[in-house]
C-alpha cells in the first residue's frame, strides 16, 4: 500500500533553507501509526497530526536532496517546459527510488518512488515489499493528470487552490493508497470520471 | 513551475489574523447554511483547507461550523464530500463529538467519509469496528446490486490489513476469503455496460451479451482477469480488479490477525485438513471441499497462472504492455507465497515458473520480473530439485554489469539481497565472489545505494577475497569513471567532438590500456587482487576526478571502509591482518587524485593501523620489515603525515619483547637507527619545496619512539640523550627552518625535555614507557597477592546475600 503521495519543491526556495522541501501537497492515507505502534507514548490528537506533518517534511527533504544529487550526477541540462508540453515534461522528468530505513521517518522500512518535473517533485511513499513496477506506472499517471489539469507547468498556483482535484483523482487512481492493476479500459473510464470531477 | 505567487499563498495563508479568520468562519458558514451549491461555497471551502493545512498547528474549528461540515461528507455533490473529508482531516473533532465507531450509520458511507474516519480513528477497536461495518456494508449493498460504489472497501479493509491485523477477525477473514472467491474466479465473461455485438440497426431486443477479450483483440476463452478487456464492465469485474490488487498482501496478512477463543485449536486443524486434501487432489480442480482460506489459495494459483499466459500476448497499447509486466511480478509473487504456505503446489507451479524464466531469460528489459522468478528459485528451488545455475548468472553476472545504471532494478536487486542473505550465503556460492560487479550498483549511483551496501558489506568479506575487496574497495572511484566511459562509449558516436571525455574515451578503447579497464570491469573476484600498472590507471583517469559521480561515489568509500574492517577484524588470522597492514601502507600513495578522498582515506588507514596492532601487537614485529622501509623513507613524512605519525606510533609501543618473543636487539637498533636518521634529517633543514613543516606530532612522535625503544636497549640511550639535550639548546625565540611556529616549537622542546629526564634513570624510563603487561592489563584475579583479599571479599558477599 501507498502511505504518502507528495508533491514538494527540488528547486531552492529563498525562504527556507539550502536543503528544504517547501511542501505543496501531501496525503497521508490510513490511520496514524502511533495508534498502533508499541514504541510512541501516549500522544495527544494535536501531536499526533504535529508529528505526520514532521514525518513527511523528512521525507520530502530527503528526496530533494535525492533529485539535487541524481540530477548533478546525470549532469543532464534540465529542460523548461510551457502547459501544452506536458508529455514532453513527463517524459523528460528524472527518476529514482530510495529507501527510508524503519524509523526514519516511518516505523517500517519503505520505497519512496519520485519524479522531479523541473522545480517540482512528486513523491510516492509505499511499502518496501510492494509492486514498484506497478507504483512506478502509478506514479507517472497521477503525476501527468496532476501536470494537465493543474496546469502545472504554469506560473498559477492551482495546486493550491484546486487541491481537491488531487484528492478526487487519488480517490479513483489510488483509493486509500491502494495501488491498482488497471489495464487501458479500465483506466479510461476512470479517468473519465475524473475528468468529469475537474470540469465542474 | 513553483513561482512566487504560491509562495505568498502560503505566507499568507499561514500568516492569517484570529479577527479576520473568525469573520472568514461566520461567511462560511452562511454559505454553507444556504441551500444551493455555488462556486463561491467550493472555493471558500478550498480556502479553508489552505489555512487549514498550510500550518503544522492543528486548529480547531467552531463547533457550527464543524457540524456544518460534517454534514456535507453525505452530500450527493462530489466536490462538497472531497473537501469536507479534506477539511476534517486536517483540523479534530470538538471535544464530546469525535466519531463514534460503533454507530450503525456507515453502511451508507461513501469513499471520501471512510477516509476521514481512518484517519481519525484512537484505537485498533475503532479499526475493528469499522472493519465491521464495511463487510456489513458489503453484505447489505450486494444484495442491492450497486456494488462499483463499494470500490473503497477493499482498499480500507487492506490499509486495516497494514496498520493493525489485530483488528481483523476470523471471521472477517473467512467472509472475505470468500468474496474474493467469487470476484476473482466467478466475475461475468461478458462485456457490461451495455455493450452489443449489433451495428445500427440493433435494438434493446437484440442486444446480445458479448464476452471480454484478450489484450490482443481475440476472445477471451477463460475467466475474467484485470488482463481482460471490454468496452464497459460490470460491478463484478470491477471488484475482480479490486480483489487482485488487494490479493498478495491479503494472502501475506491474513495469518495475523486475532484468533478468536475457541478458533485457535479448529483452524490449526483446518489448515492440516486443508493441506491433506490438496495434496490428494493435487490435479483435481473441486476445491469445494476446502475450507475458504484454501480455497482462495487455490484460485489465486489459478488466477496467476491464467496471468502468466495472459501476459505472453502482444497487447497494443504501452500502457497494457507495461501492466503485463506488473502483473507477472504479482503473479510469481503471490505464486512463492501460496507455495510457502502449501508446499505440496511447488509441483504443481514449476513448470510454469520454469517455462516463464526461459521465456524472458534472454530479454534484459524484463530484468525486473526476472528478479521475483529467482527469488521463487531461491524459496522452492530445493524443493523441486531444479538447477539453478542460470538463474544466478542472470542476478549476479549480466543484470549487475549490464543494467548498473537502472536505479529500480538495483534497488529491487539489492533488497532481495539483503532479504534472503542467509539463504543466499548457504545455496549460492558464487554470491561472495560476486562483488566486483554488485559494486558497479555503488560505483554508478552512491547516494542511493550506499545505505545497503552498508547492510550487504559485511556478508561479502570473505578470508580468500577480503584483500582482493580492500582493493577493489579503494578503487570505487576509478570504477565509476570507468563506467561512465563504459556507458558514454556505448551512447556516443564515435566522432562527437564535445568536451573532455573524450580523450579519455580514447584510452578507455585503446588496446594498450584496455587490459586495465577490463580489470576494473571484471564480473568476479578471484583472477587477481589488483593490477601491476594501477598507477597508470591512476593517470589516465585524473581528468575523472572532478565529475560529479566519482566524487559522490569517493565520499562513500571511507564509510565502507570502515565497515569493511570492523567486518574483517573479528576471526581474522594474523596472516590475513598482516595481509591487510602490508595494503594499507602500498595503497596510501597509490590512490586516485581527488581533493580530500586522499586524506579521508588516510584517516581511515591511520586508525585501522592503530586498532590492529592494538589487537594483535604481535603483527608489528612480524611486519617490522615493511613498516621500517615505510618509517624510513622521509619522504612519507611530508605526503603521508597521518599515516606515517601512526606507524612511528606502533612501531615504537610494539617492537618489543614483551609484545613477541622475537623482538632481538638487533630489531631494535635497526629500528632507532632508522628513525633517528628521519628525525635528524627532518629537523636539520626546511622541508623540499612544494611541502609545508610537518606538524608537531610526528616530531614528538618520533621523539618518543626513539626514548621507548631506548628504554628497551639501554646502549641507545646516549644518543637519544645527546639529541634531546641539542634540542634543549635550541633558540625558542627565533624561527626555524623546519618549525616556523613558536607555539609549536615549545610544545617540541618541551616535550623533548622531558623524555631527556625520564631516560635520566633508565629503570624508570623503562616501566614508564616499556610498562609490563601486568601494569598495562592488569588480571587481579590471577595474581597471588591480590587474588586472596578479592576471592575472601567475594565469598563473604555470598554468604552474607544467602
């Protein structure tokens, strides 16, 4: 299962710091897990939410500092895309996987699987024993549905203002984290409905 | 992409005043009180899960307006259910109104309100009750026949899987089980959505049911699978993609969950039952009998194998080709699983995993999948008594050499190896000899892999190959620029007259060099510990020193390092270790020329040096040759300071008697001789050209050394004494040409002075600076004197505790 999807600055950011990840998107989906973990204490609602949000500001430093480095590595000129562009943009984007050891910051080990599309980098946090193959494919659909109808390559902020488009499209690409085995049929009704959802 | 104006949303968002929020509160809720779904309702609600989640402060909202929200989750507009769940995730309940699980209401829940209450719930009996209702829920909208709006209860039922198998029941588990019988294997064989096999002229009467199809266009000819297509489906099919995709963790999970009283001893038995049965009816497909848990095994062995066929045909669109390829991976996966459970299906399933592996054996681009079949290989090989030679070939020959530069397989090759490592170091011998190219992964992309190199390091050391990996080790660097060249010669035309690679590019492909990049290359350890000509490499790859990927891939190499011999220390045989010291002190000028990797490295070697004499100070007299040509060689004191201060170090605390045996007067006259020779020299003229005045310590280092191993042979003391006392008389106040700094100097001549009153009693001088063992480790208890009073201690706190 999916514990995160994120959608983070890979760029600097006058405001904060040389490593860190402004984030512009995040869903955790599940419960909490210091709910059920054994080692947290007793943690109140508020630091509870308090503690989910520090977790995925870890992870999204850590895949910034993951794109920052396969980037440098690859020394591949990053290519400006305008809106129309965004197949172009997807196909361009750089890739990669790293693993978050248990603790650090989720109780279990997990894969974050991320995308860097120029400044931006989408990020999807899954179990360590799960399909990549199928999460990798997962990734690029929600990351292409989110560049076209967010008009994200873009100066507009709609990722902002329009996040409850990132949720419809979750809730039928990815039901509560769930990764699915969607061949071109299935995955065309749904995203009919999805777009269905964006023209309203 | 991310401009300024989202950054000053989020300031402002995050900056917003308590007034002008209450005002923005009191608007929303009249908004909201109103009838109509407008736009402006939409945004103001967007607006408030901004303010909402753009701080890590949780902020409570008034309870009017909670309650408002609340009753938008059963809203019939979709928007209104997305936002509010959003909106409520992010803030808490009231206090005296958090959700109560128990409630009969959820059998109406839609995905976006099963969503909220997950994320809300306290406890694993919230997750229990809600579990509960969504399986009622099922029940109940079954009957009903809306089953595509039950889409989210699989996924909510697994994510409860995930979190909390305790939440789960027996029951729970055997309803299920049985439900995902009937979607996977019993879905409709026909289109839905009302599709017709009529032309135009076809009216509702004529409207005849037309069954799916393959990928490939032909008609399907068995049951339904998420490799079949339509042109609309029916609720069943859609809960047949479900069921799939929930199906592998559902068969790893549902072993976990809590047994009831009395269902521990009957399910022990049902499971023997179970396996009895399916091994008498090892062919027979009338798995009727089974009991639910079984009978799932049995149809997901059948869903998997129709996968595995479904998979060799020619689909036409990209997105259906890349599925094929997902879904053999489920399938071999959730094949080893059933087999782990049921070892009687390991017959049953070999042929095809068999048949699958030399289908795809020879085609790199299934690389990925072929990972899963060698992890099946690897659980049931045994089992089935099949040779697995070629399987090993593929992971730890071609797939390391070939494909080092695909991130994914070598985060998924790297993690089977460190989940089977055990199994692996038993079954598969060539796996300790495979690191030359396991650390190609290391070599190409550092950061991403270093962390488990650092778990699989240990498991690669072996006694015939841990000098061959030290070197192999401390060349990482020199791999990875030949990898780059290794790849840029393969994407490059020849005649690309770009930048600088490309001399070097000549030599990668020139016959007179291709011998040592060849070595680099090599798949396995055993043709030799390193090459003759390193230092050649060394040249030719300086122009490598400053790309980005050797320098990541440098900064990792002292980590390994280190890990490397904590690994190598523990059971290692003098020889081995004296093996080890004699590469420390070759390599320390034989590295690649890159800023700081050189004196990260002799760091590293520095402390190693001194951690092994430590242990085995034995090792300084047997190795008192090559570390003598070291110590006397002046030069080491100017390019090798680090290095050279730690084997002056070793040699004068270890050459002696009481370390070995073997220590002769003679060992240690050679030993001062060579020493005070490099300590006059050093302190007699300014350093050669191009170095700077080597630091204090060596100097009092070496001045040390010369006392301890005068204190061992008193006839050296007058020499040391005749230098320390020429050291007394020299003019602190001025500069000299080998110590320019005053501070320095007295820090020097201080030290010099004291050695010189020490050797003044040659007796003290010797238990100072030579002491016993039984000063240096004292063992109380097996000294005559003092054992008695500790052993009377000890016996009168025995009694008196009795």
């Amino acid at each position: 299962m999916v514990r995160c999807f994120l959608i983070h600055t890979v760029c600097p950011v006058s405001a904060l710091g040389p490593g860190e990840s402004r984030v512009l998107y995040s869903r955790v989906f599940g419960p909490d897990e210091s709910i059920v973990s054994e080692q947290s204490p007793e943690l109140s609602p508020e630091e509870r939410r308090l503690l989910q949000k520090e977790k995925v500001a870890v992870v999204a430093r850590q895949v910034r500092s993951s794109v920052s480095l396969s980037r440098e590595a690859s020394g591949r000129p990053l290519v400006e895309t305008v809106p129309g562009e965004e197949a172009l943009a997807l196909q361009e984007a750089d890739s990669g996987v790293i693993r978050l050891r248990a603790g650090d910051p989720f109780d279990a080990e997990m894969s974050a699987l991320w995308l860097g599309v120029q400044s931006l980098g989408f990020t999807l946090v899954c179990e360590s024993h799960e399909n990549l193959l199928l999460a990798e494919g997962t990734l690029r659909n929600l990351t292409r549905h989110c560049l076209e109808h967010l008009h994200m390559l873009g100066q507009g902020s709609e990722v902002l203002l329009r996040s409850n488009r990132v949720d419809a499209l979750l809730s039928r690409l990815l039901p509560h984290g769930q990764l699915l085995f969607l061949n071109h049929r299935f995955a065309q009704s749904l995203e009919k409905e999805v777009a269905a959802y964006m023209a309203k | 992409m991310y401009s300024h104006g989202s950054e000053s949303l989020i300031k402002q968002a995050r900056d917003i005043q308590e007034s002008e929020l209450q005002k923005f509160y009191s608007r929303l809720l009249k908004l909201l009180q109103g009838k109509e779904l407008s736009h402006e309702t939409i945004d103001s609600l967007q607006r408030l899960l901004l303010i909402l989640s753009a701080t890590k402060y949780t902020q409570r909202l008034p309870p009017e307006l909670q309650k408002r929200i609340t009753a938008l989750l059963s809203s019939s507009a979709e928007q209104l259910q997305v936002l509010s769940s959003a909106v409520l995730r992010e803030t808490l309940p009231s206090p005296g109104h958090e959700v109560n699980y128990n409630q009969e209401k959820t059998s109406l829940m839609n995905s976006h309100a099963a969503a909220l209450l997950l994320s809300q719930a306290r406890s694993r009996a919230d997750l229990s009750s809600l579990c509960t209702q969504l399986i009622h829920g099922l029940e109940v909208r079954q009957a009903e026949g809306s089953a595509h709006s039950l889409s989210h209860t699989l996924p909510v039922i697994n994510t409860i899987l995930t979190h909390s198998p305790e939440s789960l029941s027996e029951e729970h588990v055997t309803l299920l089980s049985k439900k995902l019988v009937d979607w996977l294997r019993y879905a409709s064989i026909t289109q839905g959505g009302g599709a017709s096999s009529g032309g135009f002229f076809t009216g509702p009467r004529s409207r005849q049911p037309v069954p799916i199809a393959e990928l490939d266009g032909t008609v399907s000819g068995d049951f339904f699978t998420v490799l079949c297509v339509g042109q609309g489906f029916t609720d069943d099919q859609w809960m047949n993609v479900y069921s799939f995709s929930v199906l592998r963790h559902w068969l790893l999970a549902y072993h976990s969950v809590s047994n009831g009283n009395t269902t521990a001893d009957t399910d022990d038995r049902s499971e023997v039952d179970g396996s009895v049965v399916s091994m008498v009816s090892a062919t027979s497909s009338s798995s009727r009998l089974l009991p639910p848990k079984e009978r799932l095994r049995e149809k997901a062995f059948q869903y998997c194998q129709r996968l595995i066929e479904q998979s060799d045909r020619k689909a036409h669109k990209r997105i259906d080709t890349d599925l094929q390829k997902a879904c053999l991976v489920e399938a071999v996966c959730i094949l080893d699983c059933v087999c782990e459970e049921d070892a009687s299906l390991v017959f049953r399933t070999f042929p095809c995993v068999k048949a699958l592996f030399s289908r795809l054996s020879s085609d790199l681009t299934f690389a990925r999948v072929l990972l899963p079949i060698a992890q099946f290989y690897l659980h049931h090989g045994e089992t089935a008594a099949v040779d697995c030679e070629s399987v090993w070939n593929l992971v730890f020959g071609r797939f390391p050499a070939e494909l080092f530069n695909e991130h994914f397989l070598a985060h998924e090759l790297l993690r089977f190896l460190r989940l089977n490592l055990e199994s692996l170091q038993l079954r598969v011998p060539q796996y300790t000899k495979s690191f030359p190219n396991l650390l190609k992964f290391l070599a190409w992309d550092s950061p991403a892999v270093v962390c488990d190199f650092a778990d699989l390091l240990p498991s690669l050391v072996t006694t015939g190959t841990a000098v061959e990996l030290l070197h192999t080790l401390l060349d990482l660097p020199c791999l990875s620029a030949t990898l780059i060249l290794q790849h840029r010669s393969a994407c490059l035309p020849i005649s690309d007259t770009g930048g600088r690679p490309l001399l070097l590019l000549d030599a990668f492909r020139s016959p007179s060099y291709r011998g040592l990049f060849l070595f680099l290359l090599r798949g396995e350890a055993g043709s030799g510990d390193t090459i003759d000509r390193l230092s050649t490499l060394h040249e030719l790859l300086a122009e490598a020193a400053d790309w980005p990927r050797v320098v990541q891939c440098a900064q990792t190499v002292p980590v390994l390092l280190y890990i490397f011999f904590n690994t190598v220390i523990t059971g290692a045989d003098d020889k081995l270790l004296a093996h080890l010291i004699l590469v420390m002190l070759e390599r320390s000028s034989l590295l690649l020329n890159i800023p700081k990797y050189i004196k990260e490295i002799h760091r590293v070697f520095s402390s190693q040096l001194l951690r092994l004499c430590k242990l085995h100070p034995s090792l300084v007299v047997d190795q008192s040759h090559e570390l003598l040509e070291f110590a006397g060689a002046t030069v080491n004191v100017y390019n090798k300071e680090d290095i050279y201060t730690h084997v002056v170090w070793v040699l004068g605390e270890y050459l002696s008697v009481s370390c070995d045996s073997r220590c002769s007067v003679r060992l240690i006259t050679s030993c001062f001789e060579t020493l005070e020779a490099v300590l006059f020299e050093i302190t007699s003229s300014a350093p050669p050209p191009g170095t700077v005045c080597p630091a204090p310590r060596v100097i009092t280092t070496l001045m040390s050394a010369l006392a301890k191993l005068a204190s061992r042979s008193h006839d050296l003391i007058p020499r040391v004494s005749l230098f320390l006392s020429k050291l007394k008389s020299v003019n602190r106040g001025g500069s000299l040409p080998w110590c320019t700094n005053e501070d320095d100097l007295t820090a020097i001549v201080t030290r010099g002075e004291e050695l010189w009153s020490l050797l003044k009693a040659p007796g003290v001088a010797q238990s100072v600076l030579t002491p016993p063992p039984y000063i240096s480790t004292p063992q109380w208890h097996r000294d005559t004197n003092m054992a008695t009073p500790l052993r009377l201690r000890a016996l009168t706190n025995l009694t008196h505790s009795m």
